[in-house]
C-alpha cells in the first residue's frame, strides 16, 4: 500500500475514534515521515510544527478572542438584545429579528460563531419560550444567525484562511461584510414568513425616545467593530495591532462605562482565551505539519491534476468545493479544514483564475453550514444542550434556517462580485 495511502487512513481511523484532532494530526504526520522513500528526521516535525505559527497574522487571533471573551462578560449583550429590541421587535416573529440583529452586532467583536451562540443563545432561548415560541425554533434561528459570526469581520476563520494561503486579511474581512449582511438579511425574510404563518409573537412597539435612549446606551459597544475595522481598512492598524486595541476597548467599555467587569471577572476571562488560544495554536502547528507531509508526498499537484482533468469551469470547481466542504463541515473541525484541505486546493484555485478572496469567503461559508448540520454541527449540540433539546427537535424547526444559508451560498459561490467589489473598492 502506498504510504500516502496509509498515512490518510491512520488520520481518518484516528479521526473516526474520535481520538483529538491535534493529536490525530500528529500522529498521522509521524506515520507519513517514517514511511517516506526518501528519509526524513522525525524532528522536522517539531521544525514544521513551529513554522505553522511563527506568523504574525496569527497575533491576532488571541486578541480577537479576548475581545470576545471580554464582550460576552461585560453585559454587551444584554444591552444590545434591548437595543435590537426597540427596533426590530414589533415586526412579526420579533425575538426571531432580534436574535439575528444581535448576532449581527456580536460578529464585529468575538469573530467566532460558538461564543456567539453561547451568549445570545443563554439570554434569548428563555426569553423567546416565555412568550411562546418553540425550543426547537428559538435554537434554530439562533444557530443560524450565529453562523453570520465568521463572517462579518472581525473573523477568527478568515485570519487562519490568511495564514494558511498568505492572502490579506484586510481584503477577506472585507470579503466576508456584504454576504454576512445579505444571510443576515435572509433570516430575517424567512423567520417573518415563518412567525406569520405560525402566528409567531411580536414586542410591543417602542417609542422613539426610548429608542434614543437605549441608542445612546449601546453606542460604545456599537463603535467597537467599526473603530477596529475602519483601523485596519484605513491602514493605521495591522488586524493584530487593531485587535489589541479593540481588547482594550472593550475592557474600558466594561470596566468603566457598563461597571460589570471586575477583576476577578477579567482574570477568569483572560484564563479562559489562554486555554482556548493554546488549543486552537495547537491544532494549527499539527496542522501545519500534516500539511507539509502532504506536500512532500505531491498531494497537492496530484489533486490538482485531477481536479482540472474533470473541469476547467471556475463555476463547476465552486459548486465541487461546495459540496466537499459542506459534507467535510459535518465531521471534520473548521480549523484542520482551513490548514490541510484548503492549501492543496490554492494551485487549483489560482491555475483557474479565481480571486483567493472570494474562493475564502465560500469556504469558510460552507464550514460554517456545517457547524449546524449532523453529525458533527458544535454549534448545533451547543444550543441542543442549552436549550435541552434533542437533534430531531432542533431540525424539525431548522429547515428553513438551512434552506436560506444555502439559498445565500449559491448566491455568493455564483456572483463573484458580492465579494470582490467591496475589497477592490476599498482596498484595491
């Protein structure tokens, strides 16, 4: 058996005995340096492990965390399901909108679909079933609108993208704005055609000066996003520079505005980034080096080969893609799919002329329909255990959640120019 063959079955054997990813990744790069034809040192590994993360891209990634970290315990998100609520709670299915608002709001500072999930999810799933609304459609919308996340920048899953094909940050954040907007858009459609038909409640119409009110309350939190991506797109901060700003921010916005962060309050936050940075620095490093074994074993070029022996159509490639990454989504972590499968698809995708920003904006799209498919959705099982639903309840109501995430996939894998035109604009 060829040793590539068998270093690809050790890393799906491992993988199906749900032995951890980083682990499962190791192991499989050992195997592939042992059985090279040609010898390789086995401390190389350590060689390709640190080279993995020796990135200054990747500096980012654990300010971007605490800013999340930090948002999510400084009753940001109590205050912007109030604003969000005097708003767009009076329209049909009203806590549907406003969970999808919020999550909105929410991606301009955490990057990461499960703390969002997290935190609107334990605020609006109690609040949405005390006024009728199913368990299974409060989690639904919720997960769904959560996916937007990753999208809207600032995004953990774009930062790795960059770092794994050495493509702007500044250009995929950008990238990633109009279509989060656009599946923010389409939720809400679908849970105003959802809420009318099921006679789903709405909130009592909010006067305008409460409105003011509750404006001038959020207005820190809402200057938050726009003051670190207006920093990186005007080119005064690097993501990492404007990410460490954006952390502050929210600790004097916290701290010091909204009075709810404490010192032991910071303290366990900061814990907690260092465990979740060391975790995902971890699977990056292994990732990185299984993807180099790959590499050494011409995985890459044979992929490729193959690939443009089926098709030359950058479309038909997309919707491929699509269809692998959707399906990869449900079983595999985003993280090993953004280091191992997406770098041996750039040839491919650069040989056949398609924008590196455009091919990333429909990846981390697709991984993101899979955090809330079977088997393997976290964002899924994430709001089922907090809603304490099981997965049959949760799908029962997540249809049309779904049909609308992939109604807008097709839309951005189809009109390149939904995430190009804003890149090319600003930052051309």
């Amino acid at each position: 058996m060829p040793p590539l063959a068998i270093t690809l079955g050790v890393f799906f054997v491992l993988f199906v005995l749900r032995v951890p990813v980083a682990f499962t990744l190791a192991a499989a790069t050992i195997v592939g340096l042992v059985l090279s034809p040609s010898p390789i040192p086995l401390s190389t590994l350590a060689t390709a492990m640190w080279q993995g993360i020796n990135s200054f891209v990747l500096l980012a990634l654990p300010f971007f965390i605490l800013m999340g970290d930090l948002a999510l315990a400084s009753g940001v998100t109590r205050r912007l399901v109030d604003f969000a609520k005097a708003f767009v709670g009076h329209i049909s299915g009203g806590l549907a909108h406003v969970s999808v608002v919020v999550n909105m709001i929410m991606a301009g500072m955490s990057g990461s679909d499960l703390a969002d999930a997290a935190a609107t999810g334990s605020v609006l799933i109690p609040a949405m079933k005390r006024v009728g609304y199913p368990v299974g459609y409060a989690a639904s919308i919720i997960a769904g609108a959560a996916t937007i996340g990753p999208l809207i920048p600032p995004s953990i899953a774009f930062i790795i993208f960059a770092a794994a094909t050495d493509t702007s940050v500044g250009r995929l954040f950008l990238g990633g704005a109009i279509p989060g907007v656009m599946l923010g858009l389409l939720l809400m459609a679908q849970a105003y055609v959802v809420a009318r038909r099921r006679g789903y409640p709405r909130e009592p119409r909010v006067p305008m000066r409460e409105r003011v009110r509750l404006t001038w309350i959020s207005l820190p939190v809402l200057a938050i996003p726009v003051f670190v991506l207006g920093s990186i797109i005007a080119g005064v901060a690097t993501p990492t520079e404007a990410a460490v700003v954006g952390a502050l921010a929210v600790l004097v916005v916290g701290g010091f505005l909204y009075r709810e962060l404490t010192l032991h309050t910071v303290a366990r936050q900061f814990l907690a980034t260092l465990r979740t940075t060391a975790s995902i620095f971890f699977i990056i490093a292994t990732a990185a080096a299984f993807a180099r074994v790959l590499t050494l074993y011409g995985a890459a070029t044979a992929l490729a080969d193959w690939i443009t022996g089926l098709t030359t159509s950058p479309a038909l490639f997309l919707l491929g893609v699509n269809v692998v990454f959707v399906l990869l989504g449900c079983v595999v972590d985003t993280v090993p799919i953004l280091l191992v499968f997406v770098p041996l698809l750039m040839p491919t995708v650069k040989a056949l002329g398609i924008d590196p920003v455009h091919f990333g904006v429909v990846t981390v799209f697709n991984l993101l329909i899979g955090l809330i498919t079977p088997p393997y959705g976290l964002t899924m099982y994430l709001l089922c255990r907090i809603s304490g639903i099981s997965l049959a309840e949760f799908w029962r109501y997540a249809w049309p959640i779904f049909t609308a995430m992939v109604f807008s996939l097709m839309l951005v894998t189809f009109i390149p120019a939904l995430t190009t035109w804003l890149p090319s604009l600003v930052m051309p």
